[in-house]
C-alpha cells in the first residue's frame, strides 16, 4: 500500500553534536529517493511555532557530511512544552503540507515530539543526537564518537605538558550525569584515574592511587574527572584537596567544555548518521511511528520513544574493569 505520507519535516533541537548534519543529508536524500517532499525547519520546536520553514532537495545539503554543528540550527523552547504553543506548530506544519516528523536531539526533544503525536497524531521517528551517549535504546548516539576522539586528542596534549613539568593534571570532561565520554576517553587516553557518577570510590582510594603512583616511578599523571562526578567536590575542589593532602604533587585543571561539542564528525559518526537518517524516513513510510532509530551489534534497530526517553543508558561493565586494570 502506498504511503499516505508526502511531506516530511526534519529538525534539530535541543543541544547540538558533531553528525547531525551529515543525519539531516541523510534524510533529505532519503527522501528524494523515494519521491517524498522534504522541509528543513530551522531552530527546533521554535522554528516549527515560527513556521521557519524551508523546502530541501537533494542539492539542498551539498557539502555538509563533514560539518560539525547543524545547519538546521538548534534551539530550546518554551513556548512548546505550552498546549498553545503546541497547537500553533500544529498549524504551522499543516499549512505547510507537512505530514511527519524526523526530529535529531537528545530525550527532550523526543519528549516533546511524544506529547505533540498523543495530541495530534503527527507521526515521528527521533534520531538520537548527542555527544553524551546517556539514550537507551542505542549503543551510540551522533557525536559521541567524534567527541571521544576530540577529547583523547586533547589529553595527548595536555600529556605532553604534564609530563615535561611532573605535572598532575585534573581534566573535566562533559557527559552530564553519565561517565561514558569519561570512561572511553579515559581508556583511550591511558588516563591513571577516571572518575565517573556511576562508581563512586571515595577520595582516599584517589589518593591512595595517586600515591602508589608517585612512588611507582610514574613522572606524570592525567586524571579524567566526569562532570556529573559524585565524589562531592568539583574538578577545581578536587585539586585543592588532592594538593592539600598531598603535597608532593603539582596540580593543574583543565575543563574542555564545549569544544567536545564541536568540530568535524569523524568517519564512524558520518556513517551511522547515514544509516539512521535512511531508517527514520523508511519506518516513517512504513506508517511506523513513535520510535528511535538505534544501533546495537552493528544493527540498526527502533525502540519505542517512551521507552528510549524513559531508560538508562547502561555502563559498559567490561570496560570499567579493562578501566581498573590499565590503571594499576
Ligand atoms: P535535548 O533534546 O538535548 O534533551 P532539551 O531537554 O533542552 O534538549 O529539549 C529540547 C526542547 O524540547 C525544549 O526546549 C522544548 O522545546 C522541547 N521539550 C522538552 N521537554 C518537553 C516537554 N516535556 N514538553 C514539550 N516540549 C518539550
């Protein structure tokens, strides 16, 4: 049976990540592929009340695969989580001609896009967009490889300082309450400790290993600290506490902030983006709706939005102990 859908709309909201772009290609080529009209709507849930819409073709998203960022632009917005203001974008996307939705964030623009389908039944699939990787339902969200890649990057270097000045370095990275990006890079960085929301070892086994560490010979050391971090003290208290107790050490605090955000997807995030843009604009023609686009084992796979907003994204156990070890 042919689709009834011949319009599909495609934004990006709420915080932004390297690979969302090369998604917004992906279905905007997905789409003249199968004969459907496309329109990009600028600035999330505000643009769709503002009616800042644009019609896209294939040529539409030339040379944007390996930008970082979105051309869509991306916004927060009050004015949606209001019944009125929903009831505007509802209007606004049906002048349009718009009839479906692929919507590239985090759970609060799936959230968003759940609530707007149980009040007008505008089918939506959601692409998970993020550098955090805290979405159930998915082994990685977009950006989550490129920023683990910017990060390690940026530890090699603060290593190379450290080590000429016999430094301890305390490095903060982003994840809000979720230590994947700190775990990965940890691991990749060759980090001496790694501190995440999920194993909360205490302070003195922190200084304990940092101990062991100056008297094992080691002339510098990298601590990876995770945002959502629950020993109690930020990144620059940490420092404070770690110099009172130990003296012996050097410390120094470097918080990497949004350029984890940033810069050009890597080759792994351009591809799933791909991937994952074709599956959304399928499923959504398939009359499937309230889902997310995922990948586990290699295999994309749809887990029903509630589920995806709903669920926690699970610490990889394997790698904490790989973690523990490399850190002996
Ligand atoms: P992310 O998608 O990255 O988690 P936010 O949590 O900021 O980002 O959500 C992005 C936008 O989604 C919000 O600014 C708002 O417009 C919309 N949104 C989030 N939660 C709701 C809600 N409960 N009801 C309606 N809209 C929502």
């Amino acid at each position: 049976m042919a689709s009834t859908i011949k319009k599909i709309g495609v934004f990006t909201s709420g915080g932004d990540s390297p690979g969302m772009n090369a998604a917004i290609r992906s279905v905007v080529r997905t789409c003249a592929y199968m004969k459907v009209d496309c329109v990009g709507i600028f600035r999330g849930y505000q643009g769709m009340i503002e009616g800042d819409f644009k019609p896209m073709d294939a040529r539409s998203v030339n040379n944007i695969i390996n930008k970082g960022g979105t051309i869509l632009k991306s916004a927060r917005c009050d004015d949606f989580r209001t019944p009125e203001g929903r009831k505007i974008a509802y209007e606004q996307l049906k002048a349009e001609g718009i009839d479906a939705l692929v919507v590239i964030g985090g759970d609060g623009s799936f959230t968003g896009a759940m609530i707007f389908n149980r009040e007008y039944g505008f089918p939506m699939i959601g692409i998970p967009g993020t550098i955090d990787n805290d979405i159930f339902g998915t082994s990685f969200t977009l950006g989550f490889d490129t920023a683990l890649n910017t990060v390690v990057d940026c530890i090699d270097k603060i290593r190379d300082t450290a080590s000429s000045h016999n430094r301890l370095f305390f490095v903060e990275v982003m994840g809000r309450d979720v230590g994947h990006i700190a775990l990965n890079a940890g691991v990749g960085a060759g980090a001496e400790e790694i501190l995440i929301p999920e194993e909360d070892r205490g302070l003195d086994r922190l200084l304990e290993s940092l101990k062991r560490s100056k008297q094992s010979g080691k002339s510098s050391s990298i601590v990876i600290v995770a945002e959502g971090d629950k020993t109690g003290k930020n990144v620059f208290e940490l420092k404070e506490y770690v110099e009172e107790h130990l003296p012996i050490y050097d410390v120094r605090v470097s918080v990497l902030g949004h350029m984890q955000r940033g810069g050009a997807p890597s080759c792994y995030d351009r591809v799933l983006a791909s991937r994952m843009g074709v599956k959304a604009v399928e499923a959504l023609l398939e009359g499937r709706t309230n889902l997310m686009v995922g990948v586990r084992d290699n295999k994309l796979i749809l887990t029903p939005i509630d589920k995806a907003i709903k669920g926690t994204s699970k610490m990889d156990k394997e790698l904490i102990r790989v973690s523990e070890i490399m850190t002996t």
